[in-house]
C-alpha cells in the first residue's frame, strides 16, 4: 500500500487530486492543512509519497513549505503541482519569476525534453495538452544543476522538472483538470 501525504495550499483544485489518489486501490493518504505542518511534522515517517498541492500567490507564503522539502529530500517521492513544483526549485536554490501575462484557465502543448527525466511522461501519446493557472514560472537562467528539465511549454517556460539525484519532480500545469487529457497517467506515473 502506498502512503501518500497531500500537502494543501488552499487551491480549489486541490480535492481534483484527493479524488484521483482516492480512487486507486493501491493507496492510503492523509490529507493536511499546509499551516499545520509544523505541528505535525511526526506525520512524515508514515508516508512515502508527498503531495504538494497547487495554491494560490508565491511558495514563499507558506512557511513551512520549503523546509519541509528539504526535510524530505533523501526519504520521500515528492510531486509538486503548479506552486508546488515551484518551491521545489527554490528549496534547491532556484529562482522564479512573474509572467508577463498570467496562465489562467489556458490549454498548452508541452514538449517533453530530451535531456530530462521521462518518467512522468512514460507512456502519453503525444501531442500532450495540458491545463495551466499560474502566474509564476521556474527561472530556466537561475535553475539549479541538481533539476533537469523534463518539459516546455509553447513558450519555452518549464512545465515540468525533476531531482537529478532524488525521486522529486513538478509540474508547473494541473495534471488533475479535464483540460489535461492525460494527467490521470501522469499521476500513476509518479506513482510506479
């Protein structure tokens, strides 16, 4: 059984992902509030999987979000969605930036990168359309040499990225929207 730990930002698309990991056989979550991290820190040996939901503004608003990646690095498979996938970046040292004009409710083709891992992409059929609501993206000058790049967007922003050395990705989109025709198996794939 696998033990997943979903981390909430307060997004509304959040209870998308609860349903997905809900409806596997194979899993067991828990589901926590990312202010009552720090009270509950305990909780993290009893999972294997952590879940960092989407939200709402900068990942720097939430406290304990970053300490919490970096507590979990060499003992957790960590996904990030959207502003997750972005605090994964800075935990390593990365940097991210404003869009000049904000993703919200917008379908994209991403391309996968031939130099990242392919993982969460094992499997699609390609073209992959995808759903994105951000306003914020991973700095490709300032990204850390321990990610890798594993997709771009149409305009060449990050979509997804991945730890060279740790079982830890992102994904700048929202696997758990209809617009993501595919993201279901992009959530199993994490998942293997």
């Amino acid at each position: 059984m696998k033990r997943i730990l979903i981390i909430n930002h307060h997004d509304s698309f959040v209870y998308n992902l609860v349903q997905i990991i809900r409806e596997r056989t194979d899993c067991a979550y828990k589901f926590i509030n990312t202010e009552d991290l720090d009270e509950n820190l305990s909780l993290l040996k009893d999972y294997e999987y952590i879940l960092l939901s989407p939200g709402p503004g900068h990942p720097e608003e939430f406290p304990h979000l970053i300490p919490t990646i970096l507590r979990c690095v060499e003992t957790h498979s960590i996904l990030g969605v959207c502003l997750g996938m972005q605090a994964i970046a800075l935990a390593f040292g990365g940097k991210i930036e404003c869009l000049p004009k904000p993703k919200h409710g917008h379908k994209s083709r991403i391309t996968i990168s031939g130099n990242g891992s392919r993982k969460l992409f094992e499997g699609l059929s390609a073209p992959i359309f995808v759903a994105r609501y951000h306003s914020w993206v991973v700095s490709k000058e300032h990204l850390p040499s321990c990610l890798s790049i594993d997709a771009y967007d149409e305009e060449l922003n990050i979509a997804a990225l991945s730890h060279k050395k740790y079982p830890i990705c992102g994904v700048q989109f929202h696997p758990e929207s209809v617009i993501t025709e595919q993201g279901r198996a992009i959530i199993d794939n994490w998942l293997k």
